[in-house]
C-alpha cells in the first residue's frame, strides 16, 4: 500500500515551487487563486524571497501547504493515497490531498492557524529543544519533574523527541536531561512552544475556523498526529484536528501503525525529504521516494 506524506514547519527552502508553476499550467493556476485568497503575493517570497522572508509565519506555513498540496494536484491520474499522514501543519496538507477539506479551505485554515499560532507566541517566552539519544519515557518523567511547562511534542522517531513549553521550564530541561544521559538537549530556533499548552490560545481561535468550515469523507485514511491511528470519519477528523496545536505530534507512533496495516511505500509529497529520514529511522526496511511529476 501506497502512503503519502505531508511535511511541516521548517521544509521550507527559496525557490520552492517555481519548477511546478512554470511547468504546469493547474499549478499556476493555483498559485495564483492562492495569492488571491492571501490577499498577497507568497508566490513571489517563495520562488525568490530571502530565508528571512520565508521564515515569516504568515508565509512559512502556506508556502509548505502550497508546495505539498498543489504538487499532489499535478500528480493527476498517478495519486492515488491508500492511505495519508503529515507532521504537524502536514496534517491539513494531508486532509486536502485525501479530499476532506478544498483547497480554499485548506489554505484558509493554514493562513489562520499561523497567525493564531504567531499571536500565542507573543504572550509569554516561550521555546522548543530537540532531545537525543535518550527513551521516551525517560523524556517524559524528566520534564515532569521540572517546574514550569515542559512537555513531549514532537516524537519523530525512536531516539529523539522535540519538548516544548516555557523557555526557562526548557532550558531546565534540558540541563537535566543531560545529566540523564542525553546526548544532547539543543534548543531549536522556533518562535514558540508549539504542540504545548503554550499554545492554548491559538487552539481556541482555529477552532472556531474548523468548526465553520466544511468536512467530507476522504478517499483514505488519514493517520492523525494526536491519535496515531486510521482516522475516516470527518467529525472524528475535524475534532482530532481541532486539539492538535496543544497536543504532541505522534509521528513515531503514526509511521509503526502504517506500517502494520499495511504501508509498503513512503512517499513525501512536498519540499525537502525530512520526513523520509525519520521513517528510515523509524523502520530502515521501509522504501520511500519523494514524489515527482
């Protein structure tokens, strides 16, 4: 069986997408009804915008969508998911790609998610740290010790997991993790603690967006990052999407249950090849590809 998958935050690169606009004439015409729906050009910050540019959330967060989704749109014919996961803002990528949610609605939701996310930001100081080398249960009773929030957020793949919360609470961390046995507890140049209860704010806001907007039934099963399990019902689907800004990313978890119903290919639809990475890690047998037209 054919998995798709959807990367997130951070696969960003100067000149993502160009070679799909100048040599499809669909994905031109997405691009374009993308820069209408933002009421600004991504397009031009994304072919030919600085890094510092990209890096702004108002633009990280749908150039990605955009690369992923509309690259899955220009595949036609030879897309056919059996089944569908993203990382984080991958997730609404993925919840496109398998039909649950327009385009329009997609990248609405994308556009509102990274501003609501960017708002909960400034409230309080706030970070990320990838830990590695250590369990995850040991992770988990570490940060449970520390005073402040701190909590597991990103499970990527056996051997390392991102916690995320209050700056001082992280930094605390990762001193103590390092004590632990870590081989190492390296903050992450991020503009807040996603995927924690820092992110509460947020959460409430983009709520409200899905709950308004429209969700039908997917042509696969989509492998939610708060549950880690097959997903197809659109109400379970919008109600796991809902919690996900404030709960961790079960990627590890996601990818091992892909795997036992039946995953025989990975292949990453979008910019860059992290996710593939973490699938070796999680299971070197496994055969991924990055998808091309």
């Amino acid at each position: 069986m054919k998995a798709y998958i959807f990367p997130g935050q951070g696969a960003q690169f100067t000149g993502m997408g160009l070679d799909l606009y100048e040599k499809s004439a669909i994905a031109k015409d997405y691009f374009e009804k993308a820069n209408s729906i933002l009421g600004f050009s991504i397009t031009d910050i994304m072919f030919t915008g600085t890094a510092e540019q990209l890096k702004e959330t108002k633009v990280t967060q749908p150039a990605i969508f955009l690369h992923s989704v509309i690259l899955a749109k220009v595949l036609g014919d030879s897309f056919q998911p059996e089944m569908v996961a993203g990382h984080s803002l991958g997730e609404i990528s993925a919840l496109v790609a398998n039909g649950v949610l327009t385009f329009e609605d997609g990248l609405t939701l994308v556009s509102k998610r990274a501003l609501a996310m960017q708002k909960a930001c400034e409230i309080t100081p706030s970070t990320m740290a990838a830990v590695l080398g250590l369990e995850d249960a040991i992770v988990e009773e570490i940060c449970a010790t520390i005073d402040g929030v701190v909590v597991a957020a990103n499970y990527n793949c056996p051997g390392q997991l991102v916690i995320s919360g209050e700056t001082s609470a992280v930094e605390k961390a990762c001193e103590a993790l390092k004590e632990n046995g870590a081989k190492r507890a390296l903050l992450l140049p991020v503009g807040g603690a996603f995927h924690s209860p820092m992110m509460e704010p947020a959460r409430e806001e983009l709520a409200a967006a899905i709950e308004a907007t429209h969700f039908s039934i997917p042509s696969c099963p989509v492998y939610q990052n708060v549950t880690a399990n097959a997903v197809t019902n659109p109400a379970e689907i919008k109600k796991n999407l809902m919690i996900q800004l404030t709960a961790p990313v079960k990627w590890t978890q996601s990818v091992q249950q892909m795997i036992a119903d039946g995953a025989s290919e990975f292949i990453e639809v979008g910019p860059g090849n992290v996710l593939q990475g973490l699938v070796k890690k999680i299971d070197r047998n496994a055969v991924t590809s990055s998808a091309s037209f």
